[in-house]
C-alpha cells in the first residue's frame, strides 16, 4: 500500500493562499471540508442517484484515447478517493496509470478501496500546483472539484494542466450545474431542500454534506474557464450538458507550446 495511505491526517502540503474575497474558498476551508466529508463521502453515490457515475463514464467515452497496449498517464486533478479510477480502468485496462491529485490526506486514503497497486499513485498536493514532473501527461481529468474553486484560480488551474500535459494531451473537467432556469433547476432546489434535512437527521455525520448545496447555489463559471484555458494554450473546446442538463463536460486539447 502507498505509504500516503496509512496516513492519518493531512500532511503539510503547500497550498496557494486565497485569490478571492470570498473566504468559502479559501482552501485551507475546503481542504477541512473534505477531510471532514471523507468518511461519509461513499454516500454521494446513492444521494445523486447514480448521477455521479454515469457522468463520470461519460467523460471517459468522451477521450480520444491513445492505441491500445500503450501505458497511459493520467493526473487527476482533486481526485479525492481517486473515484475516476474504475471508469478510465474498464476502458484503459492495465494501460492505465493514474496519479490522484488531492490536498485532503483523508480524501486521498479512500482510494485503497481500489486495491489499485502500483497503477495508481496518490499525491497530496494543490491541484494549482502539483510538483508533478511537466509534458508527462496523456490526459489531465477533473471530476467535481470545480465547484469549490474561486473563479479567479482558474488561471492557475489551467497552466498547471496544460504544463502537465505533453504536446496534444487531453485534458477533460466535469462539474455539477444548477441550470439558471426551469423546471429542472426548481426541481434540483427541491431535491436540495428536502435532502439536506434528512441526511442530517439520518445520519449526523454526513451533515457535512449541506456545504456542497452552497457551492452549488454559488455556481462555477464555465465561460471563465473557457478563457483561461484557451489562454493558457488550450484548444478544441467542447463544452456539453449531460443529461439531465445538471452536469458540464468540458473537453480540451493542448495546441500551443506553453
Ligand atoms: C467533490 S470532491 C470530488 C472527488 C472526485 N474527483 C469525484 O469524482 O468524486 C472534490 C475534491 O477536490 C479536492 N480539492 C478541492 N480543491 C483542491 C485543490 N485546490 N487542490 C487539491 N485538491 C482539491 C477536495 O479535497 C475533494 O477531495
């Protein structure tokens, strides 16, 4: 087992100071927040009904993946439990090498579950700066980590996944969306105000949940992104809505020299 693993709790790992007024993400809050979410966060499976896995399949089947038999760098970015593993595994196989980017220790130890061996290395660090060697890279991935993400960092966000990336590496960044209107946002805002009650009557410990509904409200900003990553040499944007309209996938390609 990596050794990161038998950790008990977050190392010292250096993380960028807060590059917005906003103290809800500033990341030594959100590092906190996920330490104190990691036991309860096998819950958030069954609390999006599936949602989370089926998104995360479609952002594999999204990737134009390299010939089969070739080893295949993946860095997740704010991997938690490295919970893209099994989707990139069914279709990578043992081409499949994947580095888990996450500051929370406690996040990043739920990725023993996988019992993934030497294919999968845990790295606790800032996604805005991992120290990870630069132009290794095939594919650069993030799942649900945006959300809790000043806007402003995703400049920062953006050079360190495109410094990752070797020439035309793929990078690929899905979030979960409230939709600014409708039938569906009024039936998600429902959801969220039944929800959050009874999970805290439940079960007290994944009260901790009803934090990811405030980011939720706060919303990311696709449009900032967009412009971050083309500036910082992105190409061939692709942004979709995936069904039911409540997720984006956003796809990319490194065009330009960095
Ligand atoms: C909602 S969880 C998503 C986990 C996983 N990617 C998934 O698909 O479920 C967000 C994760 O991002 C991590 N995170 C947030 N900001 C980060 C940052 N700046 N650097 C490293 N990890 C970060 C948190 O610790 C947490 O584990």
């Amino acid at each position: 087992m990596n050794k990161f693993l038998e950790m008990p709790c977050a190392p010292t790992i250096g993380i960028a100071p807060l590059t917005t007024g906003d103290p809800a993400y500033a990341p030594a809050r959100v590092q906190a927040l996920f330490d104190a979410m990691a036991p309860t966060y096998g819950f958030a499976p069954w609390l999006s009904g599936g949602m989370l896995g089926r998104w995360r399949q479609q952002l594999v089947d999204a990737l134009h993946l390299p010939a089969e038999n070739q080893p295949v760098q993946v860095v997740d970015l704010m991997a938690g439990g490295a919970d893209l593993w099994p989707a990139l595994r069914r279709c990578l196989g043992c081409s499949l090498h994947l580095t888990a980017v996450d500051f929370s220790a406690a996040m990043l130890a739920r990725a023993s579950r996988h019992a993934a061996g030497s294919r999968l290395a845990l790295h606790p660090a800032d996604a805005l700066a991992t120290g990870l060697p630069a132009g290794q890279a095939h594919l650069v991935t993030s799942t649900f980590g945006l959300k809790t993400l000043a806007p402003a960092a995703y400049p920062a966000l953006a050079h360190e996944a495109a410094r990752l990336l070797q020439p035309g590496g793929q990078l690929a960044l899905l979030e979960v969306v409230l939709p600014t209107r409708g039938w569906l946002r009024r039936l998600l805002h429902a959801y969220l105000a039944l929800l959050i009650p009874l999970v805290q009557r439940l079960c007290p410990a994944a009260a901790v949940h009803a934090a990811l509904a405030g980011y939720l409200r706060r919303g990311s900003d696709p449009g900032q992104l967009r412009h971050a990553l083309r500036q910082a040499g992105f190409g061939k944007l692709r942004q979709q809505r995936l069904w039911p309209g409540c997720a984006v996938l956003l796809t990319a390609e490194l065009t330009s020299a960095r």
